[in-house]
C-alpha cells in the first residue's frame, strides 16, 4: 500500500469519532443556544408589555380602590375660628354626655359613710345672694354625689368684713384625694378617701388656697404659708396666692413657681424658685398676635399651667367695648397671648372664671349666668357640660 493509498484510509476513519474536547464543545452550544432564546425572549416580553400595557389602559380596574370617605374637617386657612388668635362662643351651647354633668344633682350620701376613692370636683350652690346654701358637694369618679358633713365651713372675710364662701376654685387636689379650706387663723385639710380631717393653726387672716406638689400655698392679703402635705409643718413664702399660678400637677417639685400681675401695657409675667419663691425672670406679657383693637387689660382669678401653656381669665378690649369679659391661653415661657376668646359684654364682672384644664388641652371655665363650659383653644370648639349650676366649684387637676 503506497502512501496514497493509505492518507485516504486514515481519512475515512475518523470521520465519525467525536470531538477531544465534548463539554468545552457542548459549552459553546449551549452558549449559542441560551443567547439565540434570550433574543427571542427580550422580543416576546417587549410585545407582552406593550401589548399588555395598552390593554390595561384601555380596559378599568376589575375591583377599583375605594375612596377614602369624606368627612367634615377644618381648614385653618377659610374657618376664622380654628387656631385664631381671637375666638368665641357660639350663641348656643350644646351639651353632649360628661363625668361632670351630674355636679348639678343633689347629694344622695354623707361622705363620712361612703368617702371617695378620687373625687372629679366640689360644689357649693349659692343663693341669689351669694350666700352658701346648702352643704358642699362632693363629686366622686363613680358618679355619685356625696355631701361634706365631715366639717362644717365658715365664710372667709378680710379685714374689712368682706365675705367670700369658703369653697373656692384650687381647694380640690389634683389627684382628687384632698381639699384644703383657708379659714381664719387655720387651714383645714380633708382627706376625702378616708373623711379624715386635719386642722393646722395659723396666724392671721387666710382666704386662697393653691395645691403646689408636695405643698399646700395658703394665704391672705399679707403673708402667704407653705404647708407640707405629710408633715402639717408650715414656713412663711414670698408669693402672694392671689397672682399665683396654679403649678401643672405633671411637673416636677422643683418646678418654678409662675405669677402675673399689672394691668394694661404693665401685664407681666413672673418665675419664682419652686422652695423659696425668689425671683428669677420677669417679662411683659407680648399681646402682639392679638389683631387690633384686642388687647387684655387685667387678668383676674385663679390661672392654671399645662405643660408650656397657662390659661386665665380676664378683662379685654374687644372690637366692641373695652372691658368685656374673656379668657387667654399664653405661652408660659415667653408670655405671648397665643389664644383670646371673647365673651362679650352682657354678662355680669368676673363671670366666667377659668377652672383650669381637662386631659386633652381644653380649658374649663364658667359661662355665667350659670354654665359649665369646655373650651378648646386649638379647635375654637365650645360645648356645655353644666347648664345651671349656681355656685362655687372647684375642679380636680
């Protein structure tokens, strides 16, 4: 066999053996294969979305969203009574359900039989005279209504013979476990969960009361006491209870002690060390967001603090009159007027005194002739909770 001859041999028989090197080969297959589909996959899916996506927009939603429903808001920007500066009571109160509401019925038991585990507020119903008739009320969180048969009351009088019921707004606790009573020459304190009664001697005449933390601030026209809650033990501090705010029972002991006095341009508003009663701020009271002619001329009552903000009642400059009846909520740290609300002037001087706040930031006050009222600054929102009650109360903190 000639050389030839054999090539060609050699070259037959190898025709059908399979590559050296089968999985690099069948790699490269592979290879060819997945990018051949991945082109023809990319084509597909950009028909389908097209396609789908014109679809969709065409046909609506088998099963929509629901929309939100609608229900009454308020717009600070077009209700001239939400967030405003200067509000007012709408000429109708409504009375929706309140704890309070049944300050108005009568007594049913002596608190000596049934104390209280927390009282919600005291009343004492006045004549048409302004004297005390009747026994002092004592309101409890289960509703019912006790009377105070534990002690029995004198009027206060100053030194001109001046007489004030005993009962004033301040003298219930903010836990609503006590009541403190200024009488001449003592102070009476009564622990309304037991109808236990204390008496602590005290010289001179004494007719306010504010509860301050672990302390009891009594006083009259020339001195004032703080009466230690536990101990009885009392020293003389430099405040006068007439101009003092009532502390917000959520702050500390050592909390400063607040105070406002003056009248017109001279309003201020004063910090005092919580102990001694030293002073350690004072700034004019900032009227400027009230709009013109508003302004607050003297405050007068007792004021309350929540958290940053005080609330107190007051005599105003209105668009109408200059003396009308009102309340201010301020901001404690800088003594701006943030909120006015205006009470008019046909109602009888220093009608409506603030009792202080409710858990929610409304302001409780008294809405003379003879009402109860909530107050809520952020809102301008007024409703009744009292619609005759003629006397004296005092609100738990």
């Amino acid at each position: 066999m000639n050389e030839q001859e054999l090539r060609q041999l050699l070259t037959v028989s190898v025709e059908d053996v399979l590559p050296s090197q089968p999985a690099a080969a069948g790699w490269e297959r592979a290879r060819r294969t997945r990018r051949t589909r991945r082109a023809v996959g990319v084509v597909a899916l950009a028909v389908l979305l097209v396609g789908g996506g014109m679809v969709a927009a065409l046909r609506p939603p088998a099963d929509p969203t629901p929309a939100p429903p609608v229900g009454p808001t308020v717009n600070p920007t077009t209700d001239p009574t939400h967030g405003a500066p200067v509000q007012k009571p709408p000429a109708e109160l409504t009375y929706p359900p309140d704890p309070l509401a049944k300050l108005g019925d009568p007594a049913t038991v002596p608190l000596s039989e049934r104390p209280v585990q927390r009282a919600l507020a005291l009343f004492q119903p006045l004549d048409e005279e302004g004297r005390e008739d009747g026994p002092v009320r004592v309101l409890g969180n289960d509703g019912v209504v006790r009377s105070l048969d534990v002690v029995t009351l004198a009027p206060t009088r100053d030194a001109s013979g001046n007489e004030a019921a005993a009962l004033k707004p301040g003298v219930l606790s903010p836990d609503g476990r006590s009541a403190a009573f200024a009488q001449t020459k003592e102070l009476i304190m009564v622990d309304l969960t037991t109808a236990a009664v204390r008496r602590i001697p005290l010289d001179g005449y004494l007719e306010l009361v504010v509860w301050a933390h672990d302390r009891v601030l009594v006083g009259g026209d020339d001195r004032t006491y703080a009466v230690d809650r536990v101990t009885g033990a009392a020293s003389t501090i430099d405040v006068s209870t007439w101009e003092l705010i009532a502390p917000d029972p959520a702050a500390g002991r050592e909390a400063p002690l607040i105070d406002m006095y003056g009248e017109g341009t001279g309003l201020k508003l004063r910090s005092r060390t919580a102990r001694e009663g030293e002073i350690r701020s004072e700034q004019l009271i900032d009227r400027s967001a009230l709009p013109s002619p508003y302004q607050v001329n003297e405050f007068y009552g007792r004021g309350w603090l929540h958290g940053e903000r005080l609330a107190r009642a007051a005599w105003i400059t209105s668009s109408e009159t200059d003396g009308a009846e009102g309340a201010a909520v301020l901001d404690a740290r800088t003594g701006a007027v943030l909120h006015l609300l205006d009470l008019g002037r046909d109602r009888g001087k220093g009608c409506c005194v603030v009792l202080g706040w409710d858990n929610e930031g409304a302001v409780l006050l008294r809405l003379e002739p003879a009402a109860l009222a909530r107050w809520h600054p952020e809102t301008g929102e007024i409703t009744g909770i009292v619609r005759d009650l003629r006397g004296v109360i005092a609100l738990a903190g």
